[in-house]
C-alpha cells in the first residue's frame, strides 16, 4: 500500500479564517458544523455513534485513530451521528481480535468527510483558547475551491445556540429493551430518546427495567399509556433552550411525582423544568477522564463527558445551600472539579435527580454506573410509599 | 481530607546501589517524595546507602544515613532518630522486604511507627502470589492456572498437572530474579533450583504460559478516601515472556477498545481496593489472549516502580510526589496538578454560574484526581550490556536482563519509536536500509527464524525480515508482535523504500519537500535519509533546513491540550506549531547522559541535576536534554525547561536552534553527562554553538593519545610506557619494546569497553585480530600494566588559576581493575603527605597544561614510589557525587559555576567552596569513606544455566555501587560490604585458594581470620603453604579432581553449594581462569556469599570482620559527619592550609 498517495487533498477551514490542511479521510466531498475537540483516547467508535454530536465536527486529540477498527457491539446508535472527523493518524489496518471492518471504510459508508494529517493539537489548542465554533472540512476537489468561498461556506452553516436537534436524531418509533435472561423485571421506565446512547437502556434492563424508548416527540398520554414506574430523559444534541415540548413533559412527569432521572440533556432540562438557566460553555467537556465531585460524599468519579452547554446555578444564589424552585428546593449534586460546572442536581421533594456526564459511560470509566441503581433506588422508595 | 497531624517525622528507605531491575528511578521518587515531605513541614530520616544519587544529597533530607540497607542497620536509626512513620513504598523491593522484615522483628510496633503509604498485609497480599491469586478471584478476574511449590518434587509433579512449557516464579525477588520458562523437566530442574535459592521464602510458584500473550500495565493511584484514577496505561510491543523491564513499551496502548481498555481498569481499581493499599501507586499487569480477549491479572506492585517512574515521565503525572502526598493523609482532589494549575490554593468549589467564565489565567488549580489524556505516543526501549558479559545468554526471558533505558515521545508510533531507538546508543540500534538491496528471501525467512527467540534488538530483525518481504502475517505468526504494530514497522519500510527510489531518480540524492517532510513525520534522523540518499548526514540537514523542514516542539500536559500547559516540558516533533515560549534570561543547555549503561550511569545524571539547580539560582534558565526517564534530570521541576529527546547531533541541534529563537543563549554544557555529550563537544563546536567551560580543543587533547604524550612531556609527568597501534603486527611490536604485561583497549571508550591485560603474544594478536577493533580511525592503546601499583583517583576542579581538590581516593584493589568496579576508600588510606602534594601538583598541571575550565578527574598508578598518570579526563567523573558527600562539599555546584566563568576564589568567599581547606587534605579525624561496586553476575546465565564468571578487570561491569561512612576504617569497609543478604562473616568458615604469587601475602590476613574463629579449607596447594605457617586448614578436593586421589568427600564446589562455606577468598592467575577457579566463583556468586578475589580485599576485609566484631555498626547522618569534618571551618578556627 502507498502511504503517500492514496489521499487527495483536504483543508479544514474555521470560522475565524484559520486553516489546517492534511489528507481527506472517510468520505471526500464538504461538511460544515460546531468544531468540537474529544480528549478520549479509547473509544472512538463509540464517539462517533453518539447522537450527541450530531452536527459537530469532531477532532480527536488522540493521535493515532482507527488502530481496532470497528465492530457491531460498540455501536451506541444505529449510525454515525458527527458531522465531520479530523484525525492525525489514521490507522494503516485494524488490529483487534473484536474487529470486523475498517474505521474509513466505515466513515466512506457513512458518508462522513474527514480529513487526516492535521496538526490536531495545535487546532484543539485553539478552540480551548477561542471556544468552540463553525468551520468546514473540505476534500479532493472541494479542497481546491477558492478560500474565500471556503470560509462563506462556513459562516453560512447554522449555529449550535439556538439549534432544536433532539427530533432529528430521536429514534421513529417506540421500543422496548427488556431485562436480560435471569433479570426478574421489576420496573418500567419511560426513556424519552433526545439522543440515547444505547449502553444506557442496556445498563437499566440488566437492573430489572423494562425500557420503553419513546421517540422524543411523544406526548404525556403516550408517555403514561406504558404505566411507567420512572422516567428517564437521554443525552442529546442541541441547545436545550429550544426544547420547550420536552420540558413541559418533564414537568408534567414531575407534577405526577414519577421518579425521573436524567442525564446530560435530561440534566439541562431538569434545570430548564426547575427554572435554572442554562448557558453554552466556550468549548465544552467532551473526554472520558473528568474529574466529578459527588458533594454527598466528598468522593471523586472519573467521568465520560459529552457537552457544551450546561446549567448555571443562579447568581447570588448559595453555593452550598439549595435554591427554592417551583418543585421545592434544588440541590447541586455534582460540580466539575476542572471548571466547577454544575454537574448534576437533585431535588429535596420531588423525586428527581439528573447528571450532566454519563454514567453510562461508553466511551468511559464505569466509575459512576451506580447512578443508575440509584434510580432503582429511588422507584422503590416511591413504590413503598405508594 | 486534611494532612494527618500525628506524622511530624517520617523515616524513608531509599533503594540502594542501581542493580538490575532497580534503578534510578527509585532516585527519582524518592528524591520527589522527599521534597514534597519537606515541603510539608514533615523531618525527613532518609536511609540509602547509594552515593550517587540526587536524594542522598544532605539538603534533601534532614538526616541523611548513607548506611547499608538491612533491618539491623535500619533499626539502628529508628531508635536515634524517632520517627513516626516509616516510607517504604518509594525505595523499590529493597525498601519494601526491609520494612516486612522490621515488622516481622517487631521493630516498628516497638518504636510506635507505622508503615504509610501501604500496610503490612497489602505489601504480603501483592506479592504473595498465592494470596494475590485469591485476591484477584475474588475481584472476579482470572489468572493464570498455576501451583505453589516448596520442593522440587512438588514443582514437577505440578508441572506435569499444568502441562510444560511452565513459568516459574520465585517468592519475593525483584526485576523477575530467578523466573524463567521452563519447557521440560531438565530446564524446571535449573530454574526453579535457582528459584528456590533465590525466594527468600524458598518457595516457587509454577504457572501455565501465556506467552505470546499480549501485555499490558496499569498504573493506579489510590487515597484514603478511596478515590482511585488510574494514570497511564501502557502496552508492550514484546509479548508475554520478555521481562516488562526489558520489552519495548508503548503508552497509551495502542490495540484496545475502550470495552477492552475499561475492563481492565475495572479490574486493576477493584485490585487495589481488595488488596488494601491504603494510599499511593501501584501497578497492575494483565496479559491479553489475542485470539479471544482472555484476560489475566499477571501481577501488582503495591509501591512505585519503574513503570510508575516511567508513567510519570510519560503523562506529566509525578506518581512519586503524589504518592507521598497522599501517605501523608491528603486526597487526590486536595492536591494540585502541578502542570497546568497556577498556583494558589484549592478553590472552594462553588456551582457555576451562567455567566461564570470557564477559568483561565485568574485562579487556575487543577486536581490530581483525574487521569491523563495523551495526545502524543510515548516509546520505551531497554539498553542492555550483553557485550560485558559474552558468556551470558542474551535470550530475554522473564528475569530483567537490561541496565537502562530510553524514552522517546512523538505525534505518532512511527515517530516515537525511531526517536527512541536512536536514543538508545547503541551501534545497530535503529533500523537501517544499508545494503542496496533489500535481503532476499532466504535471508529475510532466516532473519524471521533469529526473531523468533526474543533478543536485544529483536525489532530491528523484525523491519529487516519485512523489508526483506516477509508479510505483517508471517511476522506475527514468529514473534506474537501484534500486527498494528508491525504495519508501522512495514510503512517505515515503505517510506525508506520511497526515499531510496526517489534520490536513484534524480540521480543526485535530492528528495522533494513533501517526501522529507513525511519521513522526518515518521521520525527518520537525518544519518538514516543520508544513508537512503547516498549524501552526508551534514548535507542532508543543510538541505532540511534550507526547505525549512524544522520539528515544532510540544508539550507534555496531562490533558491533550484541554488546559493551558504552565510547565515547559517538551518534546519534538514534525507537526505545524511549536509551543516554545520566548524567554528573558540566558539559557544555558545542559545534555544529559541517556540511557543508563554499565559505565554511564546515574553519577552522571548527578552532575547535570546539580549543575542545573545551582545555574538556576544564578540568573540562568536551564534546559536539560535528556532521554532516559529514571532520572532525576528528566523531572520537569529540575529544570527550568526539558526537552526530552535523543543526545544525537541532529537532536540536540535542533533544540540548540529552538532556544536561540526563544532568547540569549549562554551556552551548551557537555562535561557532566559523561561519554554521550561528550562526544557531541567538537561537532557542536564546529557547527558554531558555544561549548561553555572546557573547549572541545582541550577534551580532544585529553582523549588524543599522541596529544597527550605532548602533555605529559610538557608537564614533565611519568606515564606506563606505552603505544598505539594500527595492526596486529603494530600492537605485537609496541608490546616487546615495553614489555608484557599489557594493557589494550579501543581508544575514546568509556568504563573500558573492550580493555584487556595481555601476558603474552598470542592473546595480543588475537585481541587486535577481533575485526572491530582496529582500524586507521580506530587505533588500539597498548599501555604497560603496573601489576603492582596503587590506584588512585582524583576529582578536581580548576578555573584557570586556581586548582580545588575535590578529593583523593585510593583503589582498594591494585592496578588493572577498572576504577567503576574498584573499591576506593577517601581519605586514602595508606598514602603519605609527601604523595598526596605529589597527586595534587600533578593534577594542577594536567589541568592547566590541558586548559580545564571545570572538572578533571585523573587517574595515577603510584608503582616502587613512582607517581604515573594512567589517564586524564577533562568531565565529570563516576566519582563526583561520592566526593561530594564523602566531603560535604557540593563539587558539581562549583563545577557548574566555573564553566560560567566564576572563579574558584570566588566560590570560596561566597561560602560554595570551603574558604581554605579542600577534599585533597582532610583532617586527621575525618571520617573514612568507602566505595564499593556492586556487580551484577547474579543476573546472568550461559546458554547451559551456569552462573557467569565474576573476575574483576579491566572491564567495567558493575551496575552500581555504595558507601560505607564511619570513623573507623574497617567499619567504613564493613558497611560497605553490608546489604540485604549478604555481608562479610563475622564466623564461620573461609575457603582460600589463591594463585602462587598471591601464597605469601595470604598468610597474614588468613592468619588473623584463624585468631578470630574462624576455621579454614583450602586445596592441596595452599593449604600447605597454609600449614607450613602454623595454620590448620582442612583440605578440600578441587572440583576438577577426581574424587579418591589425594582426598576425598565432596569438592569445594559442592561444599560452596551446599552453603559450607561462608566466604570465599579465591585470586585467579591471568585472565584465563582455570575451570576449577571459575566453578568456585560461580557456585559462590549463586549463593551470594562474598567472594574475595584480590589480595588487597583480602586484608581490608580482615579490618572490616575485626570492626563488625567489635560491637554493633554505629550509625551516623552525612550531616553529623560534614559537622564534625567541618572542612568549611564553620565551628571552629581555620582548617589545614590548602592551595587553591
């Protein structure tokens, strides 16, 4: 094989005119979307089968990608969700003994353009500098077009603040993932899919959950026609301002004083639910090594993080006491140890708790899984008093 | 969680002597553990018995006891210094069954201090493997179907149950000591024999094989409220059944999903909970099945290791300083990570707020409870010094075999490796493209056979046999390398092959931009696209840098670039944007030694750390350059910057260029880091950087024999009567004008690679014949050997007017044992007043006939009252760091500050050099100093199992050594004698056989020994010498002697096996030892027991038993013995008159 030849061309062009050039990886053609930088260095398919990055080019920091190919089980959706990939080093061949295709064949497949050879950590170090922004990937005869109108392409793509993605990547219609052989079923949970990785309803069936995954623009009545024990809201893409159905749901979810967990998008639209703001970070969380303090416990989780917006606790508001809302007083649970970002919260009356990092992990330590028996947990409390 | 108050002093155990499989990596932590102990407020009771090493250095600790290593002594200083807390988990395996034993004695109960860091029980459970393989069931994982053996019969009635090939595993050894594979019952025969004499448990354990499994390492880091991060990971490239220490690594690993990768971490954190390491690092090794995904625990470390050390250098995460942190009773969250926090203190953590910027320059502090992100690839190769032992067996096995190692960083596999196996030094190291043509067929499947055995330069066998056209899969299929990495291997190839192709093309050599480009992306050097293009390694890199074809520098950051980096540690490579921040102050480039080696080891990593230190205090900003990652020069606080890349002319250039970018730049420094940067002095010279204190005109002159007869004529001193020869037939002429015998040797080596005494013609001939050896730029030395002479050393400074002794050693043995393997002893021990000024007048001339700014280290051979300069080098010597603390004056500091200009007399007033006196004249009381090497036969086998000789000569071959401290000489020589297992006897029964012309000298001394107890065996020959001087000696058949003839029962061999025999006295006559001398050297030095070969040891190890017989060693802190040396005449009037 030529290491030297096989690529054409390929230029990655930012929002604020700076340009990397490198070799066309995956499909050839132009993507635009936010550029976003992921710090994992396991993972990557799991990565790129994340709704959550819908609409995100992403840039691997870890230099060589590719290197155990692809395989069936580490798909966490149906399909690769990014809009773009940008990589050092892709992998010459798989070397796996799971693996059963190859990464770019894959991205070839799914139609992703990427592009190869990039200076990734002088790129990265300038989104943490600059935030998170637009920019466009542009390969074979793309590449070649002038850079002017390169750059017009950019700044015509749409902005992550204010995008309403969770409908674009939410699952056609409801499914259910039931507990595993020898898992009694104990519980139903109505698992709105804004975006669901699927480790998730996985993680919940092997703890005796019955999961109906319903499509995100499901209603109230759907919602209660499964006799839910819980409700969970997934991950997902976009600004969660724009999620006005899914937080009226929410609330109703919470009215009826059903069990609710959330996570990542299911933590901002608890805030939203409660009242707090959310506001977009200037590049982000995205890596599986985030430190997360469990105020609780004073313990610190190694954590899976995929996001750029995040809830703002409430100016002038105590740090360590909680804040009133309409659903009774809010506690912050969690706070990044990094940047102390609101990381999770949980409510004093209602039955309600929700995490901005994933618990899920995939890609990620399994350092906080037993969030997820923590929603049992809570089921049964509520049950019992029943 | 706050510190825990209860702990205001804490005792440390260092790891002693560098021994294979225990190196300066336990430097390097323990030095880190220290200062952050320190930092604390905590009185640091260091104990280590290495001189050579940063943390021995008085300012590190508050009492620092250079003292043997074992309970006994340890003890000691438990009860004179109190502490509350004992640190074990930082000094390796020797610290850690140290501290088992003072626990099993009671001791730590009895004085009220506890091990921190980790418990008893945790230690036993880690390496107890028949306790850890409970534990690692219980965390649900697998291991390796195995079964604990005592006996022999018990290990091959299980190795028949577990079906050979078998592992073999001793209890409680260190590096692997003792471990093997064993594929029949002759083979379990001999290494679990040796097994089960090296357990201190004598016990074994049999496991099933899992070699050709893949490999992998954790390092974990736990605190006392149960947070755990793990810190690197790491993948070795060699399969199971390579020694981890002596596999090329790569971290992070490379071939695992993030499933696979989160399994093993599952089980590594539910490991350390089970087995209850209460706080600090460990490290956990799993083999992989690659067919199927089967993984098992191999194996834990409940302290840090070289992996940890490695680890650290790897992610930017101090392991170590953490470590020690956290024994003290902190939690990761409550310590900062250095690299990108600012300073100040933990923030109090509050929610954000919507408006709340995400932190920057403000109020930066970042945790250490997090686990690193890297966004580079990191390679580690072993330096191995099979060419010191040729009769021991190069495969590598699962006892460490490699004395070193490099690291290289790069933005990719391909990059990383070749910088790293340039780093390494060795001739044939680095893949090459030499011959036209690629090797045939034949050749490459011949090539892949000799690849199937795993050997030090093994990987480059395997680019051969690619290259040769052997595919990714047959190579596999021969070696278990994962395919991932051998495809690296093969688009290194591919990409030489494009080289080649193109400059044929253009007829002239020349590339395109973007080929060279993507060669030096895939870490090629310029000497290897020279040797591709048919041009000079000079005009490849003119070229290069005419296309503007540079590297960019980066930095280690621990989180790929997610937070502003605050620690300039740097790493090359061919990427787009070069972090390098410009700088005010002048720089001074400081080049490290590389890789350890037998020869250049941590004495020189000493002198660069402290060169640094006190140019930093003195309005410079140093940068080190250096890539070995056990050392204390490669920490990224040591420095004010660190580039961590090869010591190649092309490397070093490179960073020379990147700094004058950055700022002034002051100059280079290559005389502290031994051989390496030395021998870069004249090129970097001639390429117009400025070669700060001795020029490399003056080191050329030191070096160059016909130069430095010029000297010696000038200077009117005396040299062995010597020649240089070309031929065989030159060298054979030379010897019979200066007469037998004599000394040979290649010219500019280091620790006597290659030296030999040569008695007669046909060993001379032969020697030259050996085809490397000679050649018209490879002269062979042909020196007279003074058979009979004392050896002695001195380390000196001199700044152009001014000479400062720093000390005066005198080699135990005599002439002809290379200096790095002798015992030297300071103040000498037997030299007059009228010799010493005769030493220091010498030494002033050298230095100013050569034109030293800095340091000398001269060798002289006193011989019938004649004084003769053996050799002089214008460098740091191996000596340094023992002067220094035999005389409590810091002599690389004053080196450093001279090569910047500043004057001796300068030094002295500011209080940096003793106002008057100097180490060459020490005061009549002062304490006794002795060095002693420390060898590492044990390590070794032949090819058939047996034990490697154990001659001293010429040869350098010591890996390391201590240093014996007291008032007393024989005490000094005792201490130095003394380490864990084995020291001079104070009874029992001494074997003596020695050659004719030592008969007379033994007598005396045997004498002596018969008077204090002990009884005597002798063969026929001595021990009628013996008895004709009033000795009773039973005589013991020699084992060449057949049973019956003379006497009877069993042979001295057997006797020294059968543990009869408590100390060996045994001198060979000439170099070709007679069978019977090396049976008895090698059945002693598989049992451990001192074995005396020269006459000289003889006697000073009589004074060392008399002085161990007089009452338990007392113990004393190099401080108490600097107090009362006083040399800088702080408590009492002006000390004796010296020049400087």
């Amino acid at each position: 094989m030529s290491t030297t030849t096989r690529h054409e061309p390929a230029v990655l062009v930012l929002e604020d005119g700076r340009t990397f050039s490198g070799q066309a990886y995956g499909a050839v053609g132009t993507t635009v979307g936010e550029a976003v930088f992921s710090t994992g260095m396991t993972g990557y398919q799991e990565t790129l089968t994340d709704p959550s990055y819908h609409r995100q080019v992403v840039v691997m920091t870890a230099p060589h990608i590719g290197n155990t190919g692809v395989n069936p089980h580490d798909m966490e959706s149906r399909r690769i969700w990014v809009a773009g990939f940008v990589v050092r080093d892709p992998a010459l061949r798989p070397s796996n003994w799971r693996s059963q295709g190859d990464l770019e064949d894959a991205l070839r497949e799914a139609g992703v353009v990427g592009i190869s050879g990039v200076d990734t950590r002088a790129l990265t170090r300038h989104l943490r500098d600059r935030g998170a922004m637009r920019v466009g990937v542009f390969s074979g005869p793309d590449a070649g077009r002038p850079a002017e109108e390169l750059r017009r392409t950019v700044e015509e793509a749409p902005p992550m603040v204010g995008a309403a993605l969770a409908e674009e990547v939410s699952t056609p219609n409801a499914y259910v993932v039931s507990p595993p052989e020898g898992v009694t079923p104990r519980w139903t949970v109505a698992a709105l899919d804004l975006g669901i990785k699927g480790t998730t309803p996985t993680l919940m069936a092997a703890r005796g959950i019955r999961v109906h995954v319903l499509p995100a623009t499901s209603t109230w009545e759907e919602v209660l026609a499964v006799e839910p024990d819980g409700v969970f809201f997934s991950n997902g893409p976009g600004d969660p301002a724009t999620a006005e159905h899914e937080i009226e749901l929410l609330r109703r979810a919470l009215d009826a004083g059903l069990p609710y967990f959330g996570i990542c998008f299911g933590n901002q639209l608890l805030g939203r639910a409660l009242g707090l703001p959310t506001y977009k970070l200037a590049f982000g969380h995205r890596g599986i090594n985030q430190p997360v303090l469990d105020r609780s416990t004073g313990r610190v989780e190694v954590t899976a993080h995929n996001h750029g917006f995040a809830v703002g606790w409430p100016e002038g508001a105590a740090t360590d006491e909680p804040v009133p809302t309409p659903y009774g007083p809010v506690r912050c649970s969690h706070v990044a140890l990094n940047d102390d970002v609101v990381e999770g919260l949980v409510c004093e009356q209602v039955p309600a708790f929700s995490v901005q990092y994933h618990p899920e992990a995939a890609a990620g330590p399994h350092d906080a899984e037993h969030l997820f028996d923590r929603f049992v947990t809570m089921m049964e409390e509520h049950r019992a008093q029943a | 969680m706050p510190r825990r108050e209860d702990i205001r002093s804490v005792l440390v155990i260092g790891s002693g002597p560098i021994v294979i499989g225990q190196a300066a990596e336990f430097d390097y932590s323990g030095t880190q553990a220290c200062r952050v102990l320190r930092e604390e407020g905590v009185r640091v009771v260091l104990v280590n018995s290495n001189p050579a090493t940063i943390m021995t250095d008085p300012g590190v600790a508050d009492a620092t006891y250079v003292e043997p290593i074992t309970p006994e002594i340890v003890e000691a200083i438990i009860a004179k210094e109190r502490p509350d807390a004992v640190l074990a988990t930082l000094g390796g395996q020797t610290a850690l069954n140290t501290a088992i034993a003072l626990h099993e004695a009671g001791v730590l109960e009895r004085y009220g201090c506890p091990l921190i860091g980790a418990n008893v029980e945790a230690i036993q459970l880690g390496e107890d493997r028949q306790a850890f393989k409970g534990v690692v069931e219980r965390c649900g994982a697998d291991v390796a179907r195995s079964a604990i053996c005592h006996t022999m019969e018990e290990a091959i009635a299980a190795a028949e149950e577990l079906g050979y090939p078998v592992v073999v595993r001793p209890s409680f050894t260190m590096g692997g000591l003792g471990s093997g594979f064993a594929h029949d019952e002759d083979e379990l025969r001999m290494i679990a024999g040796a097994g089960l004499q090296d357990s201190p448990t004598t016990e074994v354990l049999l496991e099933e094989s899992i070699m050709g499994w893949k490999e992998y390492e954790l390092e974990v880091m736990r605190d006392r409220a149960d947070n755990v991060v793990v810190v690197c990971s790491i993948e070795n490239l060699d399969p199971m059944g390579v020694h981890t220490g002596d596999s090329i690594t790569v971290a992070p690993a490379m071939t695992l999903t993030d499933r696979e990768y989160q399994q093993l971490r599952d089980i590594g954190i539910a490991v350390i909970r089970e087995v209850g390491v209460d706080t600090g690092g460990c490290n956990i090794q799993f083999a992989v099945d690659p067919d199927d995904g089967r993984v098992i625990v191999i194996e834990m470390n409940p302290r840090v290791s070289r992996s940890s050390a490695l680890a650290s250098k790897a992610t930017g995460y101090p392991i170590a300083k953490i470590a020690a942190k956290m024994a003290l009773g902190y939690t990761l969250d409550e310590v900062p990570n250095d690299i990108t926090t600012s300073g100040g203190l933990r923030p109090p953590e509050a929610p954000r707020t919507a408006s709340g910027e995400q932190r920057h320059d403000a109020d930066r502090w970042y945790s250490a409870a997090f686990e690193p992100t890297l966004d580079y690839v990191v390679v580690k190769v072993p330096r191995f010094a099979f060419e010191k032992f040729p009769a021991a067996d190069p495969t590598l096995t699962t006892t460490m075999k490699s004395v070193g190692e490099a690291m290289a960083l790069g933005r990719s596999f391909t990059e990383a490796l070749q910088k790293a196996l340039r780093s390494v030094e060795r001739a044939g190291s680095s893949f090459h493209w030499r011959e036209d043509e690629s090797p045939s067929p034949e050749m490459a499947r011949a090539l892949l056979d000799q690849a199937r055995t795993p050997t030090d330069g093994r990987i480059v066998l395997v680019q051969q046999a690619l290259r040769g056209g052997c595919s990714v899969e047959e190579v596999h299929d021969a070696t278990g390398i994962d395919p991932w990495f051998l495809d690296q291997i093969q688009l290194i190839n591919e990409l030489a092959a494009q080289v080649h192709d193109e400059a044929r093309l253009t007829g002239d050599g020349r590339l395109s931009p973007e080929l060279l480009r993507l060669t030096k992306r895939h870490g090629f050097s310029d000497a290897q696209l020279a040797e591709l293009t048919g041009m000079t390694e000079d005009v490849v890199r003119g070229v290069r840098h005419a296309l503007g074809v540079r590297p960019v520098y980066k930095t280690v950051d621990t989180c790929a670039g997610e937070f502003e980096a605050l620690t300039p540690y740097h790493y090359s490579s061919y990427d787009e944007e070069t972090e390098v921040a410009p700088r005010e102050r002048p720089a001074v480039i400081i080049l490290g030694s590389g890789p350890n080696r037998i020869g250049q080891g941590i004495e020189f990593d000493y002198s660069c750390v402290h060169a640094s230190i006190t140019l930093r205090e003195h309005g410079f900003d140093t940068v080190m350059v250096n890539c070995n990652p056990e050392t204390v020069s490669t920490d990224y606080d040591t420095s004010s910057r660190l580039y961590f890349e090869p010591l190649t002319l092309e490397d070093v250039l490179e960073v020379v260029h990147a700094e004058r970018q950055a700022g002034p730049l002051a100059g280079v420094v290559v005389q502290l880091g031994g051989q390496t940067p030395l021998g870069l002095a004249a090129a970097l010279k001639a390429e117009g950087v400025p070669v700060v204190g001795t020029s490399p005109e003056a080191i050329h002159l030191a070096e160059d024999r016909a130069a430095f007869g010029r000297i010696l004529a000038e200077t009117g001193l005396a040299a062995p009567r010597h020649g240089t020869a070309y031929s065989a037939q030159e060298a054979l002429a030379v010897a019979h004008e200066i007469g037998y015998p004599v000394l040979v040797r290649p010219s500019y080596v280091l620790g006597g690679r290659g030296m030999e005494i040569v008695y007669d013609d046909e060993t001379l001939a032969g020697y030259v014949d050996r085809a490397t050896l000679a050649g018209p730029d490879h002269p062979v030395l042909v020196d007279r050997f003074l058979d009979t002479a004392v050896e002695i050393d001195v380390d000196a400074l001199y700044d152009g007017h001014g000479l400062y002794v720093g000390g005066i050693m005198e080699h135990i043995e005599e002439a002809g044992i290379h200096s790095g393997d002798s015992a030297c002893v300071l103040p000498p021990f037997t030299l007059g007043r009228t010799e010493l000024e005769q030493v220091r007048e010498a030494t002033r001339l050298l230095a100013e006939a050569i034109g030293v700014r800095g340091l000398i280290n001269v060798q002289f051979a006193l011989a019938q009252d004649v004084l003769y300069v053996l050799e002089a080098n214008p460098r740091a010597s191996r000596t340094v760091p023992f002067v220094a603390k035999a005389t409590g004056v810091a002599l690389a500091q004053a080196a450093a500050r001279v090569m910047m200009g500043t004057t001796i007399a300068e030094l002295r007033r500011e209080g940096a050099l003793p106002a008057h006196a100097d180490g060459g004249v020490m005061p009549a009381d002062a304490p006794f100093s002795v060095k002693e090497a420390i060898l590492p036969f044990r390590r070794f086998r032949t090819q058939t199992g047996q034990a490697v000789d154990s001659i001293l000569g010429p040869e350098m071959r010591s890996t390391g050594e201590v240093m014996g401290i007291d008032a007393s000489f024989g005490a000094a020589f005792a201490k130095s004698q003394l380490r864990a297992g084995t020291s001079l006897p104070t009874g029992g029964t001494v074997f003596v056989s020695v050659a004719n012309r030592d008969k007379r000298s033994m007598i005396f001394p045997v004498k002596r020994l018969v008077d204090l107890g002990f009884s005597v065996m002798a063969t026929e020959g001595t021990a009628d010498v013996l008895r004709r001087n009033g000795i009773e000696a039973q005589v013991v058949r020699k084992h060449s002697q057949p049973e019956g003839s003379s006497s009877s029962g069993p042979s001295v061999v057997e006797r020294i096996t059968a543990g009869e025999v408590d100390m060996v006295i045994n001198t060979p006559s000439g170099r070709d030892a007679r069978a019977d001398g090396y049976a008895i050297r090698a059945a002693t030095t598989s049992l451990d027991r001192p074995i005396i070969t020269t006459v000289q040891q003889l006697a000073v190890a009589v004074l060392g038993i008399e002085a161990m017989r007089g009452g338990p060693l007392q113990v004393a802190s190099l401080q108490e013995h600097a107090a009362s040396l006083d040399l800088f005449g702080r408590a009492a009037a002006p000390a004796v008159d010296a020049r400087g």
